[in-house]
C-alpha cells in the first residue's frame, strides 16, 4: 500500500520562477574494501541485521551489515510510489567468503551463505519525479529511507552512521544505549547533513520536532508554530493522541521541478517537506500551513491506522478535502478560495475520462494517470459532506466520520474500504451514494447536483465558476453557513 502522496499545491498560491538547482556531478566511483565488523552486538531472531552506513564519498553511502541468521538472496526495492528502477544505485554487493551474483537490478544472489555484507549505493542524482519518495544524498544533505536501501527480507536493523566531520543525523528514532537506531526499515526517515537546526514543541501531550537544513525566508520557529494549530485540529477531529513523536524534516529541493515548487511525503511518523528556497511564496507560513492541513492529516490517515488495502480514494481524496475544510476553519483560506479550489479540482475531474470507480482507481493508483484517487475523491468528500449535512439538518459532517473511524472497534488488519464505507454509510441515501461514486464509476455532474444545495457551477468558460445562488433558501443558507459562508 502507497502511504505517499503527490500533493499538489491546490490553493491558489502566486506562482513562481524557475530556479536554477545545480546538479552535483556523479562522483568517480571508488571501491570499498571489505571492512571488518567489530563490536556489534548480536541479533536474535530471523531477518534482522546490525548495520553500519558510512559516507565516504560525496554521493554515496556504504552500508556493512552483519545478518542474524545466514542468506544467499538479496533483494532490493526496485519500483516505489511509480518510481522505477530504485535498485538500479546499489553496486559492488559483495558477501564475505561467499561470491555473489547479480542476476538483475538489485538482485543478487549467491552458491553458499553469507552473513555479512557489504554494498555501496549512488545516491547523488535523485529526480524530480522521485525526490520525496526514494534516498537521495547531494551536497553536504541527505535523506536515507532504508526502504530503498536495506534488502527487503531485514525486517528489523539497528543501524549505526558513520559521516564527515560537522554531519549530525536527526530522524523520529532516539538511539539506544549503544548509539543504534532501532527501527524497521519500511518507516525509517533519517536526514543527514550539516547544520542541522532541531525544535521541539508538545502540542497536547503529542511531541512534534522540526529540524531544518538549509537557508530559508522564514524563522525556523514558523515551522511548529503552522504546524501546531493543525496539529491540535487533528487530535480533535480524531479524537485520537498519537503514541509517538512525530518530526517534520525539511530541505531544500535537490533538483529543479515543475511549477509546483514543492515535494512531500509522510511516512510513519516522518513528514519529508523539500521546498525549492526560490519559490518565492509571498507569504511563506501559510504556504507552510497549507501544506500541514495535508501532510499532518497523514500521520493519522492512513498511518495511524491498522487497515489492508487499497483505499487510497479516502486517505488521498478525502484527506485534500478536509485538508480544505481546515485551511478555512484556521482561516488560512477563505470561502472563496475554499469554492474556487473545487472549482479547479473539478476542470481537472473534466480533463480525463471518468472510466473507473474510486476502489478501482485506487487499486491501479501507480500503474494508471492516478489522479482520479485525488480529484474526484475530493469531490466526492465534498458531495458527501453537503448530503450528510443536509439529511442530517446540520447535526453531523463528514469530519465526524473520523472520530467515528478512530473511535470504532476495528479489528488490526481490516479491509479499509470496507470499514470506511459502512463508517461512511448512515442512511439507505447516503448508501446509494457511496455505491454509485465510490464503488461504481458513475460520473460526476456537479452542473447538476449542486444546484440544491444552493451552489451554481458554471463551466462554459475556460475555468468554472462555483458560486453561492443568490436566491437561497433557509435551509440552503443554513447548510452553507455550516460550510463557512459569512453572507
Ligand atoms: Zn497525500
């Protein structure tokens, strides 16, 4: 299951120059002799491993681990959030006493088993396409996401970091006793580098870090002090205090993008933010804060929950719009943004051909265009949330249906969609509408259905309009008051 998303800006945000990024060349490659381990503690238990990750070289690390029990196949991750070929970087795999071969990318094999291990990966050319997704190491910074960089049997290491001179390593994990970070490599987040720059705020009893690398036109404190209001939403729209800490890592973008100047990903409890410092947001914190309303809703949905499957449409398409509904309620928006968003969302809804349901699309999520998941699961968040506002005469929303998914007694290891859907469903109306959107692919007509909410949407021209009705009825008013509406 994807825990990453592809946000893009959706508000409305003052676009921006190019920047020029430079492009650290690739490195000669220079081979590493087989170090002996010494002084590692041992592991009981299978698939775990001892390792050490060193940085010799400029865009590269080695990594030396010493397994708990003995292998002669090695994979690593090649294909990630619809990044392919990841495995490709990893070189000069070698086995002690053993000889290995590489039978294709990442894949390396041996006659005899091996316990230690050695390899080193290039890290120093990331592209734009996987820059929040994949290990990257350009300049004196770096993200190490031992997803893509230990073989995919270790399910638990505990690491050590060995970095030039002036490099420190901050990431979620507190080392133990002996120096090690002990994690799973599957949510493992460390940022590496120099200078870099760590606060620390308990926001409701939930510890929250921000550590920053770069130079950046705003305090490092703006940092938690975006995040913090956001923070605080979340524990109440969830009514759940997350168990651990939780850090936001941010850098500065190590290639040049597209028009959207930034890239995240939440992973566990690690929000990874990659900002081009260029970008030139005229107003930086709430471009911080709009960003946050996604990001951190992610450490909650889907992280925090213990569902199987793919429902994407609601951890994606949902989380946009209530990322939305709180940019408003924090007044980081206002109403007008909030419509003109959806009005947006829906010309891109428009643009591609509506053929799949959102359980489907959300299954092909990184073999297919994707946007499906995020657009119309938006709007139909949206849709639902006026019906259930309106059947409801304004007594629940859809936020409510968090507390009520936290809240439930879902056993680990459910099938989300299944449990999100009968959540979702609290009347035979409300079912229909699930079945038709959610399951099946029955295509949006905002045109249409809006109209009854005391909403118009105009798409003859080049963008759509969506707009308050001036004729409203009480109840319209009152179910747009509901929403933010001030007239
Ligand atoms: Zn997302």
């Amino acid at each position: 299951m994807g825990l990453v998303c592809f946000c893009a800006v959706l508000i409305n945000m003052p676009m921006l120059r190019d920047c020029a990024t430079k492009r650290h060349k690739m490195y000669n490659y220079v081979s590493v002799p087989f170090a002996l381990l010494c002084g590692f503690v041992s592991v009981l238990g299978a698939s775990s491993a001892t390792i050490r990750v060193s940085v010799r070289t400029p865009g590269q690390i080695t990594v030396e681990a010493e397994l708990s029990s003995p292998m002669r196949s090695w994979s690593f991750r090649n294909a990630y959030a619809g990044v392919l070929g990841i495995a490709e970087r990893v070189e000069d795999f070698r086995a002690e006493n053993v000889t290995v071969r590489k039978i294709a990318p990442g894949e390396f094999r041996s006659e005899g088993e091996g316990t230690r291990i050695s390899y080193n990966i290039k890290l120093s050319e990331p592209s734009a396409a996987e820059v929040s997704h994949v290990s990257w190491l350009v300049g004196d910074r770096g993200f190490l996401m031992f997803a893509d960089l230990i073989p995919s049997d270790i399910a638990t290491v505990h690491a050590q970091f060995v970095l030039p001179v002036g490099w420190t390593v901050e990431s979620t994990i507190t080392p133990d006793a002996n120096g090690q970070y002990v994690t799973e490599p599957e949510k493992a987040v460390f940022l590496i580098g120099r200078s870099l720059r760590k606060m620390t705020k308990s926001v409701d009893g939930m510890t929250l870090d921000s550590v920053l690398s770069g130079d950046w036109p705003f305090k490092d404190s703006d940092v938690l002090q975006a995040a913090t209001p956001v923070m605080k939403r979340y524990l109440t729209l969830t009514g759940f205090r997350l168990p651990q800490s939780s850090v936001i890592l941010i850098a500065p973008l190590p290639v040049a993008v597209g028009s959207v100047k930034w890239r995240a990903e939440t992973r566990g409890s690690t929000v990874l933010l990659l900002i081009d410092p260029n970008a030139g947001f005229k107003n930086w914190r709430g471009q911080l804060g709009v960003i946050f309303t996604h990001e951190l809703l992610h450490l909650w949905v889907p992280n925090s929950l213990k569902l199987q499957g793919d429902y994407d449409w609601f951890f994606e398409g949902f989380t946009l719009y209530t990322a939305l509904r709180t940019a408003l309620e924090l007044k980081i928006i206002n109403f007008k943004e909030f419509l003109d968003t959806l009005a947006r969302v829906y010309d891109s809804y428009l643009s591609y051909s509506d053929n799949l349901s959102l359980l489907e699309a959300s299954e092909r999520r990184w073999t297919s265009a994707g946007s499906l998941v995020y657009d119309k699961g938006m709007l139909v968040a949206f849709l639902y949330d006026l019906l259930i506002r309106r059947e409801s005469s304004g007594k629940t929303a859809l936020a409510d249906r968090y507390r009520d998914l936290f809240g439930g007694s879902f056993a680990d290891g459910m099938d989300g969609n299944a449990v999100i859907i009968s959540v979702l469903a609290l009347s035979p109306a409300i079912k229909d509408f699930t079945r038709s959107y959610i399951e099946n692919n029955k295509t949006l007509e905002l045109e249409q259905m809006l109209p009854a909410f005391g909403l118009s949407l105009d798409s003859s021209a080049k963008s759509s309009q969506l707009r308050v009705k001036p004729d409203l009825d009480s109840e319209q008013k009152r179910l747009l008051r509901s929403l933010g509406y001030t007239h």
